[in-house]
C-alpha cells in the first residue's frame, strides 16, 4: 500500500534540474531507482516484508515513509543547501543597503538568535534552534559586518561553552539531544578573540552614542561616521545595541565573586534590552499590537536569514519535529531565571558540611532550575573527585559523621569499603542535580547501593573488632570512626528513601486512593530517619564527653543532652503528621468506604509491590510489608482518632521547636506550614469524627493548598 | 502515546449493545487502524509499525465497530523484558462522538485478558502527564503511575509509565515473540 505510495512520489520528485546540487562523486553516479522499485513492488503482495533477523520494533518505529512530511526528514522544503539558500538571497550582507534598515534587521537577527538560545536551552536541539541561521552556519561571510560577526562569534562561542559545561555534566539523557552538535559548525577558528571583537564593536558605538548625544545639544561634532542615516532614530539605535553587546560580554578572571557581579550587570542589560522593545516597535511599520506577545524580535517583525528546515537532516532518523521557538519575551523570562539560578548558585558558602549542602541542594530544586544552571551547580560540587574540587570525600565523611577534626587524615580511608562509600556520596550529589523525574528513579536504585555497603561496612567492623575490644589507641579510634560512619550511612540511606517518597508528590505519581499506604510508608521511613538521626547525635556527644576527659559532667551538660535535640524534633513533627494522615485516610475508607479503588485485575496489594517494590528490595525499613500496612490501618476508627489526635501533637512540636530555628529561614517557614497542615487536618477529623459515619452527604478530598507533599483534607457537603 | 487534541465533536445517539467487538482480522483491518490513529494521535507511525504489532500479536488487537462503522481500536505487544514477561498498549483511540461510553474500557479489557492469559506478569503503557482521560480510564482498570518520564514526546511534555502487576499466581511463560526495545527506558 503504501510502498507503491512511495516508488510513485520517488519517480514523481526525479526531475533532473535540482539534483544537480547534489553532485556525483568519483564513486557514485545518479541513477533512476523507479523499475527497480516497480519490479520490487510486483513480486511482493500486501503486508509482505523482506527484511534482516534485525528487524526490530525499533526497527520499525524508525523506518520512513520518504515524502510523508510527518516523517520524512530529508524531504527539501525549499532549499537543497545552505548555499542554495544563500545563492537565493536568503541572508545578504549586507542585511540591507540603507544603513537603518540594515541595523533594525541586525536587531532582529540578535533577538530571534536569543529566542533561539532559550528554545535550545529548554529542550529543542541546537540544529534547529540557533543553527537555523544562516549567517551562523557561515560565519566567515559577515566578516565585513562587524556588528553581526561578533555577535555571532560570540553566540557560537557561548554555544559551544554551554554545551561543555552540560557534557562534563553528564548524567544522563536529558542532555543528549541538548549536546548532540553532529555536523554543525560549532568549532570555529578564533573564536577566543571573539570578546576582542565584541569589545571594538562596543567601543565604536558608544562613541556614537556620545556623539549623538552632543550633537544633539548643539555642541560640536567628531569625526565619526553615525551607526546609521536617521538622526533621530540614532540614540535608540545605539542604546538598543549596546545592551545587546553588552549582554554577550564576560570579565576577565575568576571566581564566585566575579560571577555574581558578572550576573548582576547580565540581569541589568536584559532589562535595558526589555526596555528598548518600545522604541523598536516605534520605529518598525509593519507591527500588529494583538500578537506581539508571541514574536520572537522585540520589533515584532521576522528576523532575516533563518531557515530551520536546512538543517533538519541532520536530525536524521527521528522524524522531523515542529519546533515552535520562545517568543522573545519568554526568552528574556528564560534568561533571567537562568540568571537568578546561577547567581543562587554562586552565593552559596561551599560548606564542607554535607547535610547543610544536601539541604541547599533540595531548596535549589524547588525553584525548578532547567538544565543549565544544574549542570553548572553539579560542576560546582563535584570536581576532581572532591567536594567543590577542594574537601576529599573521607573529609567530607567524617565531618557528616560527626567525627572529630582529626579522623579525617586516619589511614581507615584506603578500606575499599570506605572508598566505595565515598563514590556513593559523589554519586548522590551528582543525582540530586539532575530533574525530578529522572532523579527519584535513580534514588531509588541507589538505595540499594547504601544497604549494600552498610552490611559490608558492619561485617568488616564486626572481623576486625568482634573479639572483645581491645586496648591499642589506636584500635580505639578505628572503632571509633566505624560506629560513627555506620550509624550515618543508616542515616543518610533513610534520607535518601524519603527524597524517593517525597518526590513521587512532587511528579504526582500517587492517586488519592494511594496516598494511605503512600503516608504509612513515609511514616515507617521517618521513624528510622529520626531515630538514627538521634543515635548520631547521641554518639558524638559520647565521642566528644571521652576526648575531654578532665571536665565534670555539668548539670547543665546532662539537661542539654537529655533534651531532644531540635532536628529530631523536626522529623517528629513530619511523623504525626505522616501518622495522623494515614490514619485518618484509613478510617475514611474504612468507615465511610471512600477513596477505595477496587479494580478488575489485581488489589491494592499488588499496587504496595508497585509502589515500593525498589524499597522493599533494600529492605528500608527492615520488616515492612503489605501484611504489616494492613494491620495497623485495618483498625483505624474516628471513635479512637478523636481521643487520640496526631495533628494536634504536630502542631504543638511546631510551635515548641520554632525557637530552635529562629536564624534558619528555610525551616521556620517549614515549620509555619506544618502547622497550618497540622490546624486545618485537625479542624477536618474533629468534623468528620462528629458527623462524618451519620452523614452521607459529606465530602471528603485532599488537596496539597499548604505544602507540597502532606495534603489537607478538605470537608464540604454535597 | 501521544493523543492530538481537537475540538469535541457532535455525540451519536447508540445502545451500548450495538457495539461489536472483533479481534484483528487481516490485512482488511488495517487501513481501518491506521486511519484512527492517524486522526487521534499525533506521533507519526510507519506502516512497519502497525504491521509489526499486529503481525505478531494479532490477537492482541481489537477493534470496535459502529453499524460497520469502525469507531474505536486498541494495538498492543507482549513479551520478555528484564526477566519477567510484560504487555504493552502501544495504541488506544475511540473517536470522538463514541467517547465516553465504555467502548476504550472494553478494548483494553479484552487486551488486558488475553495478555493476563498468556502468561504476562505485569502491562506497561506510556500516558501523556495531561492526557486526563486515558490517566482516568486506565486508574480504573488498576494501573499506577510507576515514573514519570521527563520530556518524553520532545515537545516538551511530560509522560507516566503506567503499570498494572497481576496478583502472584503459578505463571505459565509462553516462548516470546520478538523484541521488546520499545518500553524500555
Ligand atoms: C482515551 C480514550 C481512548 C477514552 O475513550 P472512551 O471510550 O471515551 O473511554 P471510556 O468511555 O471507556 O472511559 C472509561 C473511563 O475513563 C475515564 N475517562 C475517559 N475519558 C475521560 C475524560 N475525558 N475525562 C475524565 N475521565 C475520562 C472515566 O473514568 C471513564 O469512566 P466513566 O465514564 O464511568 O466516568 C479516548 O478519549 C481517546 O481516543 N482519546 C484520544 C487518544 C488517546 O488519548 N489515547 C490514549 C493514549 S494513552
């Protein structure tokens, strides 16, 4: 059917005239393919097939209709070649002979160029985005534009600076199609001397600026030819350029510092170039207000000299894909949260303690950054092996451990065990860095990693230390630096089981039907993290007390150490709260038969393996099943959660530890919306305990109005 | 499986038991399936493709049918894939003025059953983040939302990996047909 389809359009599309473009080599002539494929056609009937043992599904999703536009990504849209299109007159240089024209045109081309950077940079390949400019794809003809040559050099430089920052990132493959620069001019020659470029050009127009600008208070003119012929348009002209320049442009040297001021000046030439948009929509005749939102120029016209489809062969052999390109104002948006991204990155203090930079981590990703600026912070973090290419991994492991200054040089770091564990650590801080999605599939995996390198930590210690404890110091200290790092890797592999759970809210992985078991699992998890959280407190405070020998234990001392500490307190605050939502979701589909869900083919049992399948495999936490989960909900009754209210005892651990956190604004106002959480479910279960059973009108939904993963339960009739 | 969105079009008045079922039945059924999902969803599938689906496992596929009129389809695959064998929905469309009668429900149900039969351990599907209602529909028959897969369709959306575990039972394995590249991540 439609193999005949395609030997038609194949004989159809032989006229001789085009081909010519592509020229026979020494080796290959051009030949009409059209009997062949007839007597192909003939000997085979409807649904038959010749093909290799290695035809494949994928073998067939990627096989083309050639001519299906769907499909057929080598199909010419207008032009065989850049040449062609070039020969065509497609991107002149100069852009236009009246020299306004020709800077308003060069305007264009920057905007669109920008457009095209953020369509990049938000999931479209670069073919398509910024190589679908011609003057980009040859850059030595606008050698004689100086304006438009280094603003080109200098985006390809960008470009190519980009896409090697994402490639030593490189996690995984949401950043192929970012880095895939197959068969496109990205390596240019001189191109460091782009800024050189960039610079002059700069140079010269604000110089015309400043002549402008006197001229036009009658004073004396230099000899300096204007950027154009419109004496009028020419401050505008030289104002919207400059910002554009200087946007492009980098200091010289380095460091966090730099950057930061760097980016603030980025931030502030973006906004003079969102400000110009007014006078180059004045100056451009052509442009409708209604649609000016989705224009990719701040002009509003079509840039000059692009053309997509030239290279959408390169991207051979998926199926052409319709790109739509930022308009020019989200690219600005995109930009400036990039911008924000990095200067948040740049602000951070490189603390050598983990948890503080685990906790950075998981506040930068609700800000949502795109791939650019987490390639940059994972750059950040992990290099050379070390944490922030300066603090060696054991370092940074006995720092979390809460081990003393001085473990950190013992000779325990070369145990294979230990190095393993250091890789685990730089793993983590490279996955944490990655997108949501992709980053609690990996999580999950990892998981069983830290079980595995638990137990052969443990029965290492448990060779070298099982006999009954010896007296040399320095077996003491070695001992020592065991218990602490096995109590924080159980921590740390509980910190990590709670990441995976939480993130499932965040990718809206459960249904509400899920969410009781969902809330147990959390529940069982956060107790493990609490308590050994606690033990790891508790064994360096014993670590600390022996060191110093001399001092008394001071009533003071014991009172502090008696005391919960705040960040447990923390935890058990997220505990009620896990407790009292599976309870009260427990007895909702116990008593009032809602938020069942029973289906055709399985149960919810089968649903728990789904779920949990990757925790249950690690056996975090140890003796946790579906048997378990239905034991302790099957019960769950209004009468007993009325006497027993789980939000209230949140509410009032939130309000107790506040004080605790008062210089720590990420947590208070954590705390703050436990607590609404804790308030609102508590009004909601005494509601439904008073009328909830006798009244079968009442509704019941769950809704995440107050924080992102424990819901609120929303009570309203019918 | 990415669905094209269009404006809803004029409901047809019908009983549900004027609806027929019928397993795919040769090359006739083809063009029939070809043209559905052509309307509906907007991936792009070779020939190969849908000869490759319903070559191996015709009995996988369904079609609905209106007074003559094919009003719905369903093209599915099982295999092996990491050691346990698994079906895949590869395709889903009832068109327009027949939606929201059960007729998707019953296709992937008659799927679903064949596969169960077959020995399959567990059935995957890829559901765009948005698509409201196949998420629904296949909530319903028992699927969770096991990953979500991060600009999956290149346009910038977002898909889930839906799975549906059958209960443990003694599991009779068939030999496999083919490959299963597919549903892979
Ligand atoms: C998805 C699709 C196949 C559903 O077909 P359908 O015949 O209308 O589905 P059903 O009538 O069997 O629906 C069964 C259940 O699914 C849910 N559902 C279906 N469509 C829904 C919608 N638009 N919104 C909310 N829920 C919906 C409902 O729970 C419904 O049960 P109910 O009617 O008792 O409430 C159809 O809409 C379609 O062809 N869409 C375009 C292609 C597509 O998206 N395919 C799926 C790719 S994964």
């Amino acid at each position: 059917m439609a193999d005949k389809a395609v030997s038609e359009e194949a004989s159809m599309e032989g006229h001789a005239p085009k081909l010519a473009s592509i020229p026979a080599s020494d080796n290959t002539v051009w030949a009409d393919a059209t009997p062949l494929l007839e007597a192909a056609c003939q000997g085979l009937t409807d649904g038959e097939l010749i093909h290799g043992d290695n035809f494949n599904l994928f073998a067939a999703m990627s096989a083309l209709e050639i001519m299906d536009p769907k499909m057929d990504s080598g199909i010419v849209c207008r032009y065989y070649s850049i040449d062609e299109a070039i020969e065509n007159g497609v991107a002149p240089i100069p852009i236009s002979l009246d020299s306004t024209v020709d800077v308003q045109c060069t305007i264009d081309i920057m905007d669109h160029l920008l457009a095209c950077e953020a369509a990049w940079h938000t999931g479209h390949s670069l073919a398509q985005t910024v190589f679908s400019c011609i003057y980009l794809l040859r850059l030595d003809r606008t050698a004689s534009h100086a304006l438009l040559h280094s603003y080109c050099r200098v985006t390809r430089a960008t470009c190519k600076a980009v896409v090697s920052v994402v490639s030593d990132a490189r996690t995984h493959e949401e950043e192929d199609l970012f880095t895939m620069t197959y068969g496109l001019p990205l390596n240019g020659d001189g191109d460091e001397k782009c800024l050189s470029m960039l610079n002059t050009v700069e140079e010269t127009i604000s110089r015309q600026l400043r002549v402008c600008k006197a001229a036009s208070s009658k004073r004396s003119s230099v000899d300096l030819e204007p950027l154009q012929s419109n004496p009028n348009l020419e401050e505008g002209f030289c104002k919207a350029l400059l910002c554009r320049l200087r946007f492009r442009k980098r200091p010289q040297g380095r460091g966090l510092e730099l950057a930061r001021k760097h980016i603030a000046s980025c931030i502030s030439e973006l906004e003079s170039i969102l400000n110009s948009a007014e006078f180059l929509r004045s100056c451009s005749a052509e442009s409708c207000e209604d649609d000016i939102e989705d224009k990719t120029t701040a002009s509003g016209r079509e840039p000059i000299g692009f053309d997509a489809t030239l290279n959408s062969r390169l991207s051979a052999p998926t199926p052409p894909r319709a790109i739509k390109i930022l308009s020019w104002k989200k690219a600005i948006q995109y930009f400036l949260k990039l911008l924000r991204h990095l200067d948040v990155i740049c602000s951070y203090s490189l603390d050598p303690n983990l948890e503080s930079l685990l906790h950075f981590v998981v506040q930068f990703q609700k800000s949502q950054p795109d791939l650019v600026s987490r390639a940059h912070l994972q750059l950040l973090l992990v290099q050379d092996g070390k944490l922030y290419g300066r603090d060696p991994i054991f370092t940074v492991i006995t720092k979390a451990s809460a081990l003393p200054e001085a473990a950190k040089n013992h000779d325990i770091q070369k145990n294979e065990y230990i190095v393993q564990l250091g890789q685990l650590v730089m793993n983590l801080l490279k996955i944490l860095c990655t997108n949501a999605a992709w980053q609690r599939r990996k999580l999950g995996k990892i998981l069983q990693d830290w079980r595995v390198i638990y137990v052969q930590l443990e029965l290492a210690f448990r060779n070298e230390f099982g006999e009954a404890s010896s007296s040399s110091n320095d077996e003491n200290i070695r001992m020592k630096i065991f218990q602490h790092i096995l109590v924080w890797v159980e921590e740390q592999t509980y910190w990590i089981a709670f990441r995976f759970l939480m993130l499932g809210f965040e990718l809206e992985l459960y249904s509400a039907s899920e969410y009781c078991m969902v809330y147990w699992y959390l529940y069982a998890v956060l107790i493990k993290l609490a308590e050994k959280t606690h033990l790891k407190i508790a064994v360096s405070h014993d670590t600390a007390k022996r060191k110093g020998k001399k001092r008394k234990d001071s009533p003071k001392e014991l009172a502090r150490e008696s005391r919960i500490p705040p960040v447990v307190l923390f935890l058990q605050c997220y505990i009620c709260l896990a407790e009292g939502l599976t309870m009260m979701l427990a007895a909702l589909r116990n008593e009032i038969m809602v938020l069942q869900s029973p289906s055709p083919f399985n149960t919810e049992q089968e649903k728990f393996i789904q779920h949990f399948e990757l925790l249950q495999r690690a056996c975090i936490p140890d003796h946790v099943s579906y048997p378990s989960f239905k034991e302790s909900t099957t019960h769950a009754r209004f009468s007993t959660l009325a006497m027993y209210n789980y939000f209230k005892d949140a509410q009032r651990i939130a309000k107790e530890v506040k004080s605790s956190f008062s210089n720590d604004p990420d947590r208070l106002a954590e705390l703050r919306r436990l607590e609404q959480v804790a308030e609102h479910n508590s009004v909601a279960l005494n509601l439904i305990c008073r009328l909830g059973a006798l009244d079968p009108s009442l509704k019941v939904s769950f809704e995440f109005s107050h924080h992102p993963f424990f819901a609120t339960a929303v009570v309203r009739r019918s | 499986m990415k669905a094209s969105s269009k404006e809803e079009e004029e409901k047809v008045e019908f009983e549900e038991g004027e609806i027929e079922y019928v397993s795919y039945g040769g090359e006739h059924h083809l063009p029939l399936i070809m043209n559905l999902v052509d309307q509906e969803l907007s991936e792009p599938y070779s020939i190969f493709t849908y000869r490759y689906f319903v070559y191996l496992w015709p009995q996988l596929s369904f079609l609905a049918f209106h007074k003559g009129k094919c009003v719905g389809t369903v093209v599915c695959k099982m295999g092996e894939h990491r050691n346990t064998y698994r079906g895949y929905i590869a395709m889903l469309v009832v068109i327009k003025p027949y939606r929201g009668r059960g007729i998707a429900t019953e296709l992937v149900t008659r799927s679903i059953k064949m596969m169960m039969e077959s020995g399959c351990e567990e059935v995957t599907l890829e559901a765009e983040v948005t698509n409201k209602g196949a998420l629904a529909l296949y909530g319903r028959l028992g699927f969770i939302r096991a990953k979500r897969l991060f600009h999956y369709y290149l346009n910038g959306v977002d898909a889930f990996r839906l799975k549906l575990l059958f209960p443990r039972q003694e599991v009779h394995i068939e030999a496999s047909h083919g490959n299963n590249d597919l549903d892979s991540t």
